[in-house]
C-alpha cells in the first residue's frame, strides 16, 4: 500500500513538473535530446529519493538538484565531449555568424564551463538567490558570486553587450 | 543590445520555450522500472551488509605513496557482488560471452555509493552502451526473489505492468519477455505515442534458481536488440569474478585519495573512441580525475586551468581538479598534477597489451 501511495505521489509530481525540469536541462544542454536524457536520469534518481525529497519539504528544489547535479556529474564521465574552457580572441568573435537573438543566447550558453552556466541558468531562470544557488550547487555564496560574474562577464563579451548593462550586484 | 538582469531573464525564458521543441521522449514507467530495480538491488546490499561496503571500500582503496601498496579484500556474496582481490579495481561480477555486433563496449560503472548515518548505500549496474542512448543492463536478483513488475507504463497517471509472454528455456531456465509496447496496447490501446522508445525485456532462471534479466532501453533511431539476440545474449552469460584489462598501470597515489569512481567504456563497435575516467577524491573533498583516451580521441577535450596532460604511447593523459576543489597543495607530495601522471603509466592501445594488474 506504502509503495502504491509512493508511485501516485511521484508520478503525480513528474507529470506536472516534468516540462519545468525539461526547460531547465536545455538550457544546461542547449540539445533538447540531450535534456530529455538529463530529465529520465533525474526522476529516475528523484524516484530511489522520493521518501527523502519529500522529507526536505521542497520537492521542486530537490529536484532541481538532483538535475544540476546530474548535469555537472556528466560533465565529468566523458559520455559528452567536454566544454574546453579557452578565452575567446577578437578574430574568433569577428567570425561569430549573425545568428538570431536566441541562437545568439544558446551559443553564449554553451560557451561557458558547465558550472558557469549552471549558476547563470539558476540565478536568471529559476530565480534563486544566492544562498539558494549555494545551496543548489552545493558551495559557498562567494563561489555563487565570482561564477556569475564570470558567467555574466562572458555572455557579455560573447554577446557584444556593454558592460554596464549587466550586473550581478543588481540581484538579492 | 542591450540586456540588462531582467532582460536575460526574459530571454533565458524565451530560449527554454523554444516553440520548435521536439516532443519529450521522457518516459515516467521507465523511470518507475529502473528506480524499483535500484531500490531493490540497493535493499539487496543492505541486507548483505558487509558485501555492499566492501565493494565501496574495495573501490575505493589504493597504493598510498611512497610505494605502500594496499591490497583490496575480497568480496563475499551479494547478487551483484565479484571477487575484488588486490590489483585491478575493475572487477565484473558477470561478463557476456556474446554481444551483438553493435555493443561491443563494456561499462562496469554507475556505482554510487555514499555513507550517511552509518547507512551505506550501494547501486552497481554493468551495463553495456552501443551508442549514447542505447544501453542493455543485466540484473541478477537475490535468492528468492521473483521477477515482477518489470515494465510498467502510466496510464491516466496508474502504473499497469505488462504480462509475461514466455518463451523457450534458456541452459534448461524458466524465461519470458515483458514488453513495453505489448503493456501499452493492452491497457490502452487508444493511447497516442508519446515517443518514448518501447523496450523488453528478457528474465530468465538461472541453474542455480536465482532470476536475471537483460533490460535493454532504445531510442527510435537505435531501437536495440531483437528478441532473438537477447536470448542468445542470455545463454552466454558468464558468472563469477572477471577482472577488465585496463590501458593503464597506476602505481601509487598521494596519501589519502581513494578512488571515487571509474568508468571505462566506447562509443560505437569498432571505435577508438574510449574513455577511462577515475575520480579519486580525499575525505576532505578534493578530486583528481583522471580521463585516458586515445591521442586524438573526440573526448581528449580540453584541460582548462586546472589540468595537465601526458601523451604517451599513443594516449593523453590527463590529470585535472575538479572545478569546485583547487587545492592542490594536497598533491605537492608527488609534484602536482603532472608528478602524478608520472606514476601512470601507459599500455597503448592495442588490447592485447592491457593488463589486470593495474595497481601497485
């Protein structure tokens, strides 16, 4: 009875967030395939926890976790070829297709080391703060502060954005 | 452009509701199915007590500098357990005698083990990846337990299971195919096709009396095995210890890392595109990893800042911190990061040349 009320309430939950969760792969991944792949690894572990998910009395940041640090955990099994981490020089900038706003983002995106960008699609998407997204990537808020200001900076100089128009200090 | 905090909201928004999004291929039974067989291999350990941390521990343990070698105990029972004894951290306690032409790369990976509370909890799948999406796992259930509830699917947010279809024994075993497709057909026949892939599954009785099964997930462009070669996979299972050659000797570590994890598995049939990755970590936190690939290889990837890289024998080795623990002092023992890749050495990559003894 016990695992029959535990499958309803998990089901129950993915149905409704698994779009949610699906969102914010993609933007980790930028390849919607790829996200789905994110997504079925992270209900799959959120289902072993769900006794525990339920017990933190926020499943949805739970479950965000479970989704960072499946991504992140990736990064590292070389089953995807690794973001290589190089500043990008201006002859490298001026070849930068003419690409529409939103392939501008998801280029940009992609161009950040997967810490980076998960700390950018935490603080910008879900809107955590930064002891949230300490908390999410389970390091301290100084780390949370100097990678989105990396991540930001970045985006920045890969979007052609002046400086001033951005800034992290802007945000609780 | 301009794009100020609340700009790049909007536009991170706008990105994530891409309109010309595919359909989501995830599949809520499937992750039903795997998550029941992780608890049950994961209460399996947990009743077997000293197999499951003796694992963890046995993978976890190496030569501690200078020259001080630590040899693994071995492992005793457990479905899923094999003989570690000393050397070769990669120990598979089952190993497949035939494999159709697609797979031919073996992952003994995926074990997750943490310790919380004096609570050790372990999960090891052996899993074999013809390509990235394409994976058939082999389950071994403990004494007295039957296979059930092996697919299930959702039906207006119910799980049903699918029934048993038998087929002929397999080495003299009871066996019979689940099958996803053959659930959702029966339950729902109206049910439109959400594109998850459809997958079955084989469980067969061993000689002696336990129940295994091969579960095989596939994607719509590579559906995975026939019914016919799952059997034929089945029949030439092998049981018992099977240490992997591996492309590397290791012969001692900095005092107080341990192996974190290990994965060692390819691409596609045929390919040089394989990858080693060990992660040893302190108790503290700080991680080293290791990632050994074919010169060339599309994985060779980048070593950011962190990082150094050795070529040799054909290899690139590369040795890196991970991103959240850069305290290196910690390696000064052996001359940061690229002392310790003096410690490895390489075996090329002819096979043939891989060895078993791969520590100490």
């Amino acid at each position: 009875m016990a695992k029959q009320k535990r499958d309803a309430e998990f089901i129950e939950y993915v149905s409704n967030r698994t779009s949610w969760l699906r969102k914010i792969a993609y933007l980790l991944c930028s390849d919607w395939h790829r996200a789905d792949d994110l997504v079925q690894a992270s209900i799959t572990k959120l289902y072993v926890n769900w006794s525990r998910a339920g017990g933190v009395g926020n499943i949805d940041g739970y479950a965000r976790r479970v989704l960072i640090n499946t991504f992140l955990a990736e990064q590292r099994t070389g089953w995807w070829r690794r973001t290589v981490v190089q500043p990008i020089s201006e002859q490298e900038l001026a070849a930068l297709p003419d690409l529409d706003t939103a392939l501008d983002l998801r280029e940009a995106l992609t161009g950040l080391p997967p810490r980076q960008r998960a700390t950018v699609v935490l603080r910008y998407y879900c809107d955590l703060s930064v002891e949230q997204t300490a908390e999410a990537l389970d390091c301290s808020t100084g780390t949370v502060k100097s990678q989105t200001a990396r991540g930001i900076d970045a985006l920045r100089l890969i979007l052609d954005i002046p400086s001033a128009t951005v800034t992290e200090g802007a945000r609780p | 452009m301009t794009m100020d905090t609340s700009g790049l909201t909007t536009r991170l928004a706008e990105l994530a509701d891409d309109p010309a999004a595919p359909n989501s291929s995830v599949d809520i039974g499937a992750a039903l199915q795997t998550g029941r067989r992780r608890l049950r291999r994961r209460r399996a350990a947990m009743a077997a007590g000293t197999g499951a941390l003796a694992l963890a521990v046995g993978l976890g343990t190496l030569s501690a500098l200078p020259g001080q070698t630590t040899a693994v105990p071995p492992q005793k029972g457990g479905p899923s357990s094999g003989s570690l004894t000393g050397s070769d951290p990669m120990i598979l306690p089952y190993s497949f005698g035939w494999l159709p032409a697609s797979y031919v790369s073996l992952e003994a990976g995926d074990v997750n083990s943490s310790v919380k509370g004096g609570m050790v909890s372990s999960d090891l799948e052996v899993m074999l990846r013809g390509t990235t999406t394409t994976i058939i796992g082999f389950n071994a259930l403990g004494p007295g337990e039957t296979p059930q509830s092996v697919i299930v699917t959702t039906v207006n947010g119910k799980t049903v299971s699918a029934p048993e279809i038998p087929t002929q024994p397999i080495n003299g075993g009871k066996a019979f195919f689940e099958s996803k497709s053959a659930a959702a057909t029966e339950f729902n026949p109206g049910e439109p096709s959400s594109g998850a892939p459809s997958f079955t599954t084989l469980s067969w009785q061993l000689p002696n009396g336990r129940w295994a099964d091969l579960w095989p997930t596939g994607s719509p462009v590579h559906p995975g095995p026939t019914e016919a070669e799952l059997r034929r996979i089945a029949a030439n299972m092998r049981f018992g210890p099977s240490p992997a050659p591996l492309p590397i000797h290791i012969s001692a570590l900095p005092q107080g890392f341990q192996l974190r994890e290990l994965t060692m598995g390819s691409r596609v049939n045929g390919s040089q595109e394989w990858t080693l990755m060990a992660t040893y970590a302190t108790p503290s936190g700080t991680k080293v990893d290791l990632w050994i690939t074919p010169v060339g290889a599309p994985d060779a990837g980048g070593i950011g800042s962190n990082g150094a890289t050795v070529v040799s024998n054909g290899l690139q080795m590369t040795a890196y911190m991970d991103d959240s623990g850069t305290n290196t002092s910690s390696l000064d023992s052996v001359g940061g990061l690229k002392g310790l890749l003096g410690h490895v050495t390489s075996l090329g990559t002819d096979t043939d040349n891989w060895t078993t003894k791969v520590l100490g």
